[in-house]
C-alpha cells in the first residue's frame, strides 16, 4: 500500500513538472480605462475553442504548443489580437471601449443597465460637474444639467434649500421634491424634520447639505414611469440616485487628493433706495416732514446711511477636502473628509459643514461581496430671524416686514447706525408702526449681529451590505440608517426688533429623526443563446422613520450675556412642544429586463407600498409600469447607414404614487396648549377613513440619436402625466372643528417635451471642445379641483388653485395705469364707492361691474415656467481648461412683495428711488401714484407679479495643470470659478430665484469668486 | 520500478521546478536580465571576470527569478538604479513584405509613423478613417504589430511620440520583444518596431536579411547611414546625432542588493564595459551620463 502511494505521488509530481513547462497560457483581461476587470470576455484560440473570464477576468487556457493566436472580445469593447510566443508572464490585455453612448451603464434603481437596454427616460451627471462648481450642495450645481430638471433656489443664503421639479409639478399639498436615493439608501426629508417647532428662524437647512458634492461619483435623474416605478409610492415627483465614489479595481496605488480653495463673494445686485437728501425731500413734498428739514438741511444731508451696504459685507469662503481612494486584489474603498465655511453677504450669516464619507467593499470570497457607505458630518447654518410667527392683519410680516434685512432696507437713511460715541443708535423718530417702545427703536445692524438664528444638523448616513452571486442568480441584503440630530437654536434680545416687546425672547429645540432601511433583493442575469438576455429582480424592503422632537421658549430675560443658553432667566414660559411621529413603508419589488437580440427591450416594473400615512383600508399601493424600447440602428435597413451611431425609440407607460403628506392625516388628532393657566387641548385634524395614495399615470416616448462617430447626440422626450386623487387641503365646514381637512380630491397634468443635444465640436489632441444643451417645456393644469375651486393662498392672498389653470397661479387685479389730469373720470369704473382723481391708480374692471373689487382678480401668470434651459460647454487646450454653464427659464412669474413694500409710500421708511417717478401733476407719470396717496386695496396688482425669467452664468471655471518634473509625484491643478458671474432678466428683484413663488425679501443672491489648488499623489 | 529510482526522479523534478526561484548564493552576484539585453550582460561578465577572476557573476532569468541585479529597459523613478547603455528603437517591416515597395517609396515622417503605428488622435481624423471610409490604403493593408508583455519596449516607442501603449493599432504579441520579428515574418503585410541589437546580426554586423526598415524623412546623409544596413554606422549616427524620429532610452540595472563587489561592478561597465556597448548593438552611455554614474556611484557609498 505503501509503495503504491508512493509511486502515485512520484507520477503526480512528475506529471505536475510536466505541466508546468507545457504551455499554460494565462492572462486576465482588464478595462484600459478604469482598470477594473471585465468579466465574460471571451477568448478563442486554435480551431473555434474559447473560455470566457471568471469575476476577476482571469483566464486559462492549455495549448499543445506556442505560438498561438487568441482572439479577445467583449461586448462594447474593440476586440484585440494577440499572438502568445512564450508563457513566461501572465499576459494584461486591456480593451477599450468602443467609443458610444449607448454602451454606457447607467445606474437604475436597485441596480446598473446598459444604456442600450434601457428603456426608460434617464440622464446622466458626472463627477466633473460637481467638480467644476464650487457650490456646497449638490442641486445648485444641478442646475441647467438636465433637460426637464428645474432647479429653484429658495434664496441665496448659504446652506439653503432649493426646489427641484422634474417635469413640473404634480401634487398641491403633498411633496413635489423627488426622491434622493444616496448609494441605494432612500434618502427622503419630510419637510417637517426640518424645524423642531421654533418657528422664529427664516430658511431651513437644505436636506442636501449631507452630501459633499465632491464625493459624487454620478447623478441619474430617473424622469419617467419605467424608471421611477421601482420606487413607486415615492416616483410620482421623479427620483434622483446619487452615487459616491469607489476606489477603481485594478489602480492598486492609492491616491490621496487634497484640494483648498478660498474666495468671496458679494451681492449680486443693489437695491436703488433713497438716499438721504431724497428722502427728505419725498417726506417734505408728500408727508408731514418729520424731520422739520429746510430745503438748506435737505440738501446738505447727502447720501446719509446706505442701511442696505450696512447690513450687506464682502463674505469670505473656504474650503478644505481629502480623499484617498484605491483598491486591493479584494477590496476597494474611498474616503473623503471636507470642510466647507461660507460666510454668508448678511452679517452673521454663513454656513460651515463638516463632512466624513466612506465607501469600502471587499470580496470575502468568490462571489461574496461585503459593503459599507456611510457619511457622517456636521452642517451649522447661522441666518436671519424671522417675523413670520406673528402673521396678524397689523403685524410686521403682513406689513412686509418680514426680517432684519428687510427692515434695514426700510430704514430712513437719515437715521444713523451708530451713535457718535460708537454705540448702536436706537433712535428712530420715524418708527412708530412695529419696532419701537417709547422712543426707543430697533437697529437693523444689531439686530443681525446680535441675534441667534442658527440650524445645526448632526447626521449619519449608513448602508451595510452584502452580497452572494451563485451562478446566474445575485442574492443582496442591506440595511441602512440615516439617523439626524437638528438643533435649533433663537434668540433676540430686547434691543432688538423681535425681543423689544418681550424684554428679549430666546427658545432651543431639537429633533431626533431615525430612519432605518431594510433591503433584499434577489436578481437572475441571463444571456441565453446570444438572442435573449433576461434580467430579472424581486426584494422586499422595509422603512420605519421616527422623529422625536422638543423645544422650549422664555422671554424677559434680565441677562443676555449666555442667549440661548441662559433660557431659565427668562420670567415668562411658553407651552413646551415636544412629540413623536412615526411611519413605515413596506414594499415588494419586481422588475424584468428582457432584451431580443441585441434590438428590442422591454422592462415590466412592479412595485406594491403599504404605508402607515392612509387610513388602514387604503394602505396598499401598487404601482405597474410597461417599457419597450427599439435599437433601430441594428437593424439591417440601416446597417449601410455610417453616420448614425445610435437610434432608438422608447415607449413606456405607467402608474407612481405620492405618500409625502404629514403623518397621522387619515386620524383625528388633537393638539396641546394652554388656556387660563391650565393645558388645554384643541382638535387638529378630524379623521378621513378614505385617505389614501395620490397617484400619477404617466405615459412618455423619447428618442435617442447619435450620429457622426460621437460628434453629436440627441435625446428628445415628450411625455404626459395625470395626477389623481390629489392630496389636497380642503377647507371644511366649522362644525368639524378644523378649518380644513386633506381629502384626495382633483387632479393635476403635466404635459411637456424636453430636449437635450451634446457634441464635440473639435477633438484635437491638445485641443477638446465640447458642449450640451437641452430645453424644456412643460405645461402643467389642475384639471380638477372637486368642490373646492378657487382655493386662494398667500399672506397677501395672492395666488389660487383653480380648474384650467396652472399650479402656483397669481391671482390679481390688472393695473392700467394712472389717472391723468384732464381724463374722463366718469368712464372709469369707482374704487370703494369713489370715482378715481388724477394721480390715482386705474384697474381694469374685469367682470365690468363698474367698481373695482375683489371679484376683478384675475390670472396674473404662474411660477410655472413655458421653458427650462441649460447650457455649457468645456475646452480643454494643453494644460488649460475653462467651463462655463448656463441656466435659464422663461415665462415664469414671480409675485415682488419687497418691491411693492418698498413702492408702499408713507412717512415711516424708505422706499425705491423709482417712487420718484411716481405721478405728479407737472410730470405726469404712467406707473405710480401720487406718492401721497395710500393703497385702496390690499389685493395685489400685475405690477408685482413680474416675469421671473432669467439667463444665469452659473459658472466659470479656469483651471490650469502645470508639467512637473516626472520625478515630482504629485500632479497639481489650480483654478479660479466665478459663480453667478451675471443674471439677464426682467425682474425687478434682487434674483428671479425664489422658489417659494413670493419674493418677499429672501436672502439676496451672491455673485462669488473662488481660487483653489487641487493636488494628487 | 524501483521506489527509490521514482523517489530521486520526484526529487530531481521538484528541484528543477524550484531552482529558478531560488535564491542565489553568498559571493555570487546575480543578474537578471531579459532576452535582448542578454548578449551585452553576458560580454560585460566575461570581459569583468576577465580581469576580476575572483568574482562570480550568473546571470538568471525567468519570471521568478530573484536576482541582485536587475536589467531595466527604461528610465526609473524612486529607485536606485545604474544607467549602463543605451538602446534605439527603429521601425522595421519583412523584406517579403508586398507593400515593400510602396513602403520604401515613402519617407516616413513623425506624422506619418504616428499614422501608422497609432490609433487616431483626432476625432474628426477616426470618425473619417472608420465611418467615412476616407481610408488611408496603405495604412489599412499594414498590421501594426507590438509587445504587451511588462518588459515590451512598446511603451519606450509609443511615449517617444507622445502616445501611450494602448493607442497602438494593430495586434499584440505576447512574451520577448525578439518575437515582433517573428510575428512580421510570418504576417508579411506588417510593421513593428525593435531594437538594434534584435535588428542586426551582431557577428555579420549587417541589418537582418529578412527585414527592411522603413525609410525615414530625415536628412540625406542621416538616411545613407541608415540604408547602408551597416550597424555600425547606425550607431555611430545614432550616437552622434539627434534624431527625433528615432527613440533611445537608457537601459540599466536596479539592485537588490548592493555592496562593494557590485559597486565595482557596475563602475567598470560604466567606463570600462562601454567599449563592448557597439558590439552587442548597443548606444553608448554618453561623457556626461558617465560621469553622472560614477559620481552617483560614489553617493551610494
């Protein structure tokens, strides 16, 4: 027995000598870009044999003798020969892709796709834009990227939020945002999570502020039905999958990139506001001359105080980023660690965020991958206290005073800042409306360097996952947790405007919100027989969100020394808000994929929601969606045809929903307060057993057109979604107990076409000129309203939802100009029971009634805009590259309520230096009224609601990457972005960009230079 | 069969399989070197030994060899390394070729190799060459053929004209450089690229007769030197003049080791051994770079 092992074991080592001087031929086949294995690549040799390679794209082949010939392909790669002399090393082929659009991958929901398989509408972002913009949050450097895409920013404060709308809006009082999914993690802010109920604080955090635009890898934006459908209680509004950067297989070096940059900036436009003199004037001709100024003293008093620069400053920003990125045999992964500090234009305003990424996965064992994401940071916004809490008819907010900044421009210029001794001056003999007791009066600039308004989110954004590929099958568990912290913190002491009544008020609150995401998915990947190719997915996934929050508020306080900090030396206590909501959302999922060779696709998505927001018969959703789509160019009829690149058509139809409504809405609720010394409760909701899901049909067919070998590529869309059973607010009767309800009633369409163009221009090779277009047009109708039409919104009532017409629709009284001197007043319809006089305002006389009233109001135009549009183009020359990228839109309305408050003329404060313009009899004058005339309505005119549209330079960026010696191991890039370079646009404003629809002095935008240096070891 | 025959045969073949990766002995100076180089490394050991029979020098080769000195065909950053020659690299096509004629009726300008051997740079200029069908006949008849192994010298030839390995058309071989030469052989309509000391017959001191080069556009009295097919005389033209349709790059040896014995070593290949350079078709090192060396030498002392 013994001998006979032994021989084996002698034939076995013999034979393994043997072996290893035949001719083993092994190899592995790589991406000549990303270096990252190709797997499947097939390798023929001899007379028609072939292997193909495993998940590391290894291969290994036996041949009798050298030399032999292989042939090496893969699908959307140029295939290469190579003829293999000996086998002394392993052989590195790295094939390059065929230069085309449609082998792109894209990423889809809970999963990748090849662009040529798609069938849905979906674009793509790279990682160079966002590198190219220096903005601090994604969506801002969204803008004008993608066709139907509109982004808003809700003010030029840093850190802010903005509204982004994909084809238009569908939904009145549910969420109109998209939904974010953040490397497979359903990011979704409720609007609510954003205050912890202190409502003194103007803006909010952006919920995007988590995500460092700097380690984004790609931005799908998935537009239409076939798309979205995988998330389908949450697609209606279109969804944006962010994903974070890898280390690259194959780069085993690791790079580590530091960046800097530092700049400023400044307010993109001045207000022209009286000066010191004018105003004197203005009050000596019109109002009963305060101030007792003579001709001699108005003259003398020249510009005065310009309040407006006095509370405005040059703001420094800087920003400091690392990255190290890179991967092993197996595992790759990426960190980045950011600081970004924005000083805001506003004194005491600004923005700093602490910023930790982490993207690792490894391969425990073939087929075995295991993952973790996770960003953790801290973002601090510091803005402007509000007076929007106390919306009453005589309150400084209905009055158009609704911050600090405002009322600085309302300041009279003859009132100083500071005493001559140094001190703040709280003197304003003019103020006797809101801000002053006795005679002492609020001073702006303290006001915004003394007071506390500040956002503070603490948040960690996670995904754990693993994943086991057995054969055809992929088997992918994850589970997330985005968990935030926000703090809020006021305080205004009793020299200020919002503490002058109060001896000073100050309040903290906190939120807790936790979101936790279980995700398991199964997926088949199957080409059978070079004709069909199935991808097939089915998973369950789970959401449970909690948000806990309390806040507390004093006011007389004895000490300010600690603010916020000190609140127990307040002597009076408001009711403490605290509370819990919670809500869940399960779901199952299932898409197939199925492609027919190589031409024509169809996608068939399901998905079914149950969520905790409707009432218990309607929790279920489902949500169906068909795609096909047509790669005509492989067809033979047009094999011949060169100059096309790619050709094809898209069909897809479907259903998405809309669940972004509070929580509790289908429950009679009641709120606490207090009464007499006592708690109290008071009903806030009354029940609506037949709440249920708000769900958009949507229907779009696009075409994708290549042509000329990449020089130009073409995607064009038209598609139309209805909305129905809207999430709607309305109004109900006083029996109930609440004065409205949300009740699924009417409905909303969109219809549009969107168009996008992209194409290198020239292509030499120190020379790279690209650009991309694209234009949108959307139409969007509230095609029903139920019984609850002509529903009118707005603290100066100035917009409506009514059937035929728009979303966001103004609503007013047409101005028609001035009544002259020597005018037939007769003919003129009355104003509140007068007949106008020279130097009155003329409004048409809609319904011709004969007197003007409420019931003249009509459609003043909308926040809807006729077209979207973008534009941006690269070059790249030797070591140089500039960028630069457009944004636009036309045909939206913005109501201007700053620059009606300040066209509001009265002997308190400053107005716009066109009152002098206003009508005299000498002058006559066509647009304003006697300057002493007052206001006959609070209704609003044509005249504020301006056109919105505007043409922005978003972006400029020089960059410039100098040769270094080859033994130098670092490569540098410096550049210098300027960002909002300038605005063409008929608004009157300070930006067209106010996303609520109601500019009423928003925080004005900035125009900002920044220099940086990038370098990379 | 005797148990004891099996067990020395086991024994005898598992030490063949291993004895390349072992590692060499005290008091020996081990030298790795690939194909093309060896000839010249092998005339510098017997020329040193020559004179230093003390020493033991072997040279090793293979992919696991471990060695003291390793021969590099390229300029190296972050590593200790000793420049001992120079190489040029010239283009080179079979002289059974049946585009010899229209080849040689040409002379091959910088723009007219970067043409050939490399994938458009322009897109205009590929888009007109794949979808136009404007196609460069000569051009489209020629396989370019390279080496993708790590020690091809394709990498040396592409950067030489501002490209990377992967822009060359064409196919790929993989193992010695020296087998470019059999791939045109027997792929008749081809071009490659090599060095001279695979060119030439280093004993006849003549071009190889089965290989022509590719006429290049440089001045009359360059190209005479380099149609007479005489090595020499290309080296010595080479040597002396600067020609930027011909790439030269340095070869060296990088060391795992380095001590007193090596240190001579290299110092007598530096100023001594260069007079064996031309005959294995090698470039000199020129009287600045020699002094470099030695001086550089002395610093790792």
């Amino acid at each position: 027995m013994i001998r006979k092992r032994f021989i084996l074991a002698a034939v076995l080592t013999v034979a393994s000598t043997f072996a290893a001087s035949a001719q083993k031929i092994q190899g592995t086949i790589v991406d000549a870009t990303s270096g990252e294995s190709i797997i499947g690549a097939t390798v023929k040799y001899g007379d028609g044999k072939g292997v193909t390679t495993d998940f590391d794209g290894h291969f290994a082949i036996d041949v009798k003798s050298l030399p032999v010939k292989l042939n090496i392909s893969f699908t959307g790669y140029k295939s290469q020969n190579i003829t293999v002399y000996d086998d002394e090393e392993e052989i590195n082929v790295k094939l390059l892709e065929k230069r085309s659009y449609l082998n792109d991958v894209v990423v889809v929901g809970y999963g990748t796709q090849s662009r040529t398989q798609l069938t849905g509408s979906v674009t793509t972002v790279k990682a160079d834009v966002f590198e190219n913009s220096t903005a601090s949050t994604l969506d801002a450097a969204l803008s004008g990227q993608v066709a139907g895409l509109n982004v808003t920013a809700a003010s030029g404060q840093p850190g802010a939020e903005s509204s982004i709308r994909i084809r238009g809006g569908n939904s009145v009082n549910a969420s109109n945002e998209p939904l974010y999914v953040v490397d497979g993690f359903i990011y979704f802010k409720d609007p609510s999570t954003g205050s912890t109920g202190l409502s003194a604080i103007d803006g909010s955090l952006n919920p995007l502020a988590t995500i460092n635009p700097n380690d984004i890898e790609s931005i799908e934006v998935l537009k239409d039905v076939s798309a979205t459908a995988i998330y389908g209680s949450r697609g209606a509004n279109g969804v944006i999958l962010i994903t974070t950067k890898k280390g690259n297989l194959g780069e085993k070096k690791a790079h580590i990139s530091y960046g800097y940059n530092l700049g400023f900036s400044t307010v993109s436009k001045h207000l022209d506001l009286l000066n010191a003199s004018q105003w004197a004037r203005y009050q000596k001709d019109y109002w009963s001359n305060k101030g007792g100024y003579t001709d001699e003293q108005i003259a003398s008093l020249g510009k005065g105080t310009d309040w407006q620069d006095a509370v405005l400053k040059t703001a420094v920003q800087q920003g400091h980023e690392l990255s190290v990125n890179g991967s092993t045999d197996k595992s790759r992964y990426a960190f980045s660690a950011n600081y970004t500090d924005q000083d805001g234009i506003v004194l005491n305003s600004g923005f700093q965020r602490y910023n930790f990424h982490t993207n690792v996965e490894w391969e425990l064992r073939k087929g075995l991958k295991f993952g973790i994401n996770a960003t953790y940071g801290r973002s601090k916004q510091q803005g402007l206290t509000t007076t929007e809490e106390q919306v009453f008819n005589s309150s400084p907010f209905s009055a158009g005073i609704t911050n600090s900044f405002v009322y600085a421009l309302l300041m009279p210029p003859v009132i100083n800042v500071y005493n001559p001794d140094g001190s703040y001056n709280f003197t304003n003999p003019y103020e006797y409306a809101y801000f002053a007791i006795g005679d002492h009066s609020s001073n702006p600039v303290y006001d915004l360097k003394e007071s506390v308004a500040e956002n503070i989110n603490n948040y960690l954004l996670s995904n754990v996952w693993a994943s086991y590929k057995i054969g055809d099958f992929t088997l992918k568990a994850a589970v997330g947790l985005n968990s935030e912290k926000l703090t809020q913190n006021y305080f205004s002491g009793a020299y200020t405007s919002l503490g002058l009544a109060t001896q000073g008020i100050g309040g903290t609150g906190n939120r807790q919100t936790d979101t936790w995401q279980q995700e398991y998915t199964i997926t088949y990947n199957k080409d059978i027989n070079d004709q069909h190719h199935v991808d097939a997915l089915a998973g369950y996934t789970k959401q449970n969100t909690t948000s806990t929050f309390s806040s507390i508020r004093t006011n007389s306080f004895t000490n300010e020394t600690l603010k916020q900090y000190n609140l127990g030396d307040g002597a009076g206590i408001y009711t403490p808000q605290t509370g819990i909501v919670e809500s869940t959302l399960n779901s199952v999922i299932a898409r197939v994929n199925y492609t027919l060779l190589d031409r024509y696709n169809a996608t068939a998505t399901f998905r079914a929601d149950n969520s905790s927001r409707f009432s218990k018969h309607h929790r279920w959703g489902y949500f169906p969606s068909l795609g096909l789509s047509w790669n005509v160019d492989k067809e033979n009829f047009l094999a011949g045809v060169n100059h096309i690149d790619y050709l094809k058509l898209r069909l897809t139809g479907g259903l998405v929903g809309n669940q972004e409504i509070n929580d509790y809405a289908f429950t009679t609720s009641y709120a606490t307060g207090s009464y007499g010394g006592s708690s109290s409760y008071a009903k806030a909701n009354t029940a609506n057993e037949n709440l249920k899901w708000e769900t958009t049909a949507s229907y779009n067919f696009g075409v994708d057109f290549g042509l000329w070998g990449g020089r130009l590529g073409l995607v064009l869309d038209l598609y139309y979604k209805k909305t129905s059973d809207l999430l709607l607010e309305v109004p109900l009767g006083f029996a109930s107990g609440v004065t409205s309800q949300i009740q699924n009633v009417g409905n909303v369409e969109n219809k549009g076409i969107e168009l996008a163009v992209n194409g290198t221009i020239l292509k030499r090779r120190h020379f790279v000129w690209t650009a991309a277009a694209n234009i949108a047009h959307n139409k969007n109708t509230i095609t029903d309203m139920g019984v609850t039409n002509n529903v009118i919104q707005g603290a100066d009532n100035q917009q409506i939802l009514r059937k035929g017409e728009a979303l966001g629709s103004f609503y007013g009284l047409k101005f028609e100009g001035i009544v002259q001197q020597g005018e037939d007043v007769t003919k003129l319809p009355t104003v509140n029971g007068q007949t106008p006089k020279a130097g009155d305002v003329k409004y048409q006389d809609f319904n011709r009634d004969g007197k003007i009233d409420g019931n003249d109001r009509q459609i003043l135009g909308s926040i809807q805009p006729d077209l979207t549009y973008g534009f941006s183009t690269q070059v790249q020359w030797r070591e140089f590259d500039l960028s630069l990228a457009f944004a636009g839109s036309h045909g939206n309305k913005l109501y201007n309520a700053l620059g009606r408050r300040l066209e509001q003329t009265g002997d308190s404060y400053n107005v716009l230096t066109t009152v002098l313009d206003s009508w005299t009899a000498a002058n006559g004058g066509n647009t304003l009224p006697l300057a002493s005339t007052t206001r006959p309505f609070s209704y609003i005119d044509d005249r504020y609601v301006q056109s919105a549209s505007y043409l922005k330079l978003r972006n400029l960026t020089l960059g410039y990457r100098p040769r270094l010696p080859k033994s130098f191991p670092v490569s540098l890039r410096i550049y210098a972005t300027a960002s909002n370079l300038f605005t063409l646009t008929p608004y009157k404003g300070y930006d067209p960009e106010v996303s609520s629809g109601t500019d009423s002095g928003t925080y004005p935008s900035a125009r900002s230079f920044v220099f940086g240096v990038n370098i990379t070891l | 069969m005797d148990i004891k025959a099996f067990l020395i045969a086991a024994f005898a073949a598992v030490a063949l399989n291993v004895s390349a990766a072992t590692s060499q002995n005290d008091g020996v100076i081990t030298v790795k070197v690939n194909k093309a180089s060896k000839v010249l490394v092998e005339k510098w050991i017997e020329a040193y030994k020559a004179v230093n029979p003390a020493v033991e020098i072997s040279v090793v080769s293979g992919k696991n060899a471990d060695a003291d000195l390793t021969l590099v065909s390229s300029h190296q950053e972050g590593v200790n390394v000793t420049y001992v020659g120079r190489y040029a690299l010239l283009p080179v096509t079979s002289a059974k070729n049946p585009l010899l004629d229209d080849i040689q009726r040409k002379e091959w300008k910088s723009k007219d190799i970067k043409s050939l051997f490399f994938t458009a740079e322009d897109l205009d200029e590929e888009y007109e060459e794949e979808v136009e069908g404007k196609h460069n006949k000569l051009k489209d008849k020629l396989t370019v053929y390279s080496g993708s192994s790590k020690a091809s010298l394709s990498g040396i030839f592409a950067s030489h004209f501002g490209r990377t390995s992967d822009d060359l058309r064409g196919n790929r071989i993989a193992g010695d450089d020296l087998y470019l030469l059999s791939a045109i052989d027997e792929d008749k309509a081809s071009v490659t690229f090599n060095a001279l000391s695979n060119l030439y017959d280093l004993a006849s001191r003549t071009l190889r007769n089965d290989l022509v080069l590719l006429p290049l556009g440089v001045k009359a009295s360059q190209r005479e030197a380099l149609r007479s097919g005489n090595l020499d005389e290309t080296i010595e033209l080479i040597e002396n003049e600067n020609i930027d349709l011909i790439p030269v790059e340095e070869i060296g040896f990088t060391y795992n080791n380095f001590d007193a014995d090596i240190d001579q070593f290299l110092q007598w290949i530096v100023s001594t051994g260069q007079q064996y350079n031309h005959e294995a078709g090698f470039l000199r090192l020129t009287d600045k770079e020699v002094e470099s060396q030695l001086r550089l030498l002395v610093q790792n002392n």
